[in-house]
C-alpha cells in the first residue's frame, strides 16, 4: 500500500511538471481586442541571411497582419513560395527583436514569449493558447511546399503596449533544425484616423489631373456667446447715459 501510495505521488508529480511546461510560467495567452483599421506587413528580402542547399537566390515571402474581423486578435495573410528543396517542413515564428540594418537574423533573438513558456516542449495546435505567443508555424501549420494561409490569431497586439505587440519586431523564416534561413521587420501600413472625435469633418477630393487632394474643413460645433452678453452691453450703456445726465443736472 505505501509503494502504491508513493508510485502515485511521483506520478502525479511528473505529471504536473508537463502540465506545467506545456503553458507559459505567467499561464495561458490571453485574448487581445484590437482596434479595426490597422495594417502590418513583413517582406522578406532578395537575399536569403543563411543560404544552403538548392535555394536560388531567397525565399520569396511575406505576412500581412490586420485587425480580425470581430476585433479579437489579428487576422495573417501568409504567403512563402521558392522553398529550398531540402531541409523542411519550415517553419516561421514572430520574433522579440527587429532585425538590424545589417540584415542578421540570430539578432532578433527568440521566439516572442511574454507568457514565458519557452521551447522545452513541442506546441499542441489543438490549445494554441498553451503555445508561444509567436509561434505561428506551431499554431497554424508548418511549411512544405509553397504556401499561402489566412487565417486568425487572437492572441496578437497589433497596437503597441501589451507584449504580445509585434508591430516593431520581426519574423524569421526556418528550416525545421531551426536554421535561420530569413528575416523581415513587419512595417505600419495604414492606421485608424486618430482624428475621428475633432470637431471637424474633413473631406479629400481627388482631381482628375493627378494634382494632390484638397481638404475642405466644415466645423460641426460653433463658439456659444456667453449667455446675457447683449443685455450686458445694452445695461452698460444706460448706466453711462444715467450718469451722464446726473452730472449735467449737478452742474
């Protein structure tokens, strides 16, 4: 009975420490509301960081990242073509730093992870919130052949200040050993017009000669005068005629 006793001990031990490997140390990834109107896109450049193989010239390949439809978390438009022959399935994961004017990929450090899960375990897609934050590939699906997906992450910022923001971060392209094969910073496309709540309307009109658009402001509110201003001017000047005369009438 006690080695029965102790056998279920461990287990129940071991079993909590996968548990606890499988989820980040700050727990699972949260649902993130974004804001419609906001467009991220990362290209991948002509020459690949790390060439091998038969890749000719680079990975051609790109994510487009705008707010989800219902504003929970980012839908990604995924598009990879010229895959190297070997050395798949490739996978892609968002990263903490954006990669420098030099172009090495090993600089954008790892995968971006504000749970804290790390990579010590495999990411089950089947509860992509237990995964790494970036993990887009573990999530989503790996690379084998040419590749193009869309599809809805809610657990992405695409506004800056929660750490699940990637906007000024990076992506890298892989082979499945991990090897850096490439990488692109994600850039501001467009964004919500942050002068919605002014109190004037502008309209853009386009001409027909390719001359740069007009804007026509119309106020939509105007100064209210100060309440009894007209019966304050009209009481001051009878005060001053009243005066007037009494100083005649003195005389």
């Amino acid at each position: 009975m006690k080695s029965f006793s102790v056998v279920s001990i461990i287990a129940a031990a071991a079993v909590g420490r996968v548990a606890s490997q499988s989820t980040g140390e700050l727990g699972d990834a949260t649902i993130v509301s974004n804001p419609a109107g906001v467009v991220y896109e990362a290209v991948l450049p002509e020459k690949p960081f790390y060439k091998a193989g038969s890749l000719e010239g680079n990975v051609q390949g790109s994510i487009v990242a705008v707010t989800a439809p219902d504003g929970k978390g980012v839908e990604f438009k995924v598009r990879f073509s010229n895959l190297p022959k070997e050395g798949g399935p490739f996978t892609y994961h968002l990263h903490v730093d954006p990669v420098p004017e030099d172009g090495n990929c090993t600089k954008t450090l790892a995968h971006l992870d504000p749970f804290i899960r790390g990579e010590a375990t495999k990411c089950d897609s089947s509860k992509p919130e237990t995964c790494q934050v970036g993990d887009l590939s573990g999530k989503h699906g790996a690379v084998a052949v040419d590749y193009e997906k869309t599809y809805v992450d809610p657990y992405l910022s695409i506004v800056e200040g929660p750490g699940s923001f990637f906007g000024n971060r990076s992506f890298v392209f892989h082979f499945a050993n991990k090897t850096r094969i490439s990488c692109a910073n994600f850039k501001l496309i467009t964004k919500p017009d942050t002068h919605d709540n002014c109190s004037t309307t502008t309209a853009a009109t386009m001409s027909g000669t390719g001359a740069a658009p007009t804007a026509t402001s119309s106020p939509t509110s105007s100064i209210v005068p100060f309440p009894g201003a007209a019966s304050t001017s009209g009481a001051s000047i009878s005060l001053m005629i009243a005066g007037f005369a009494a100083v005649l009438f003195a005389l």
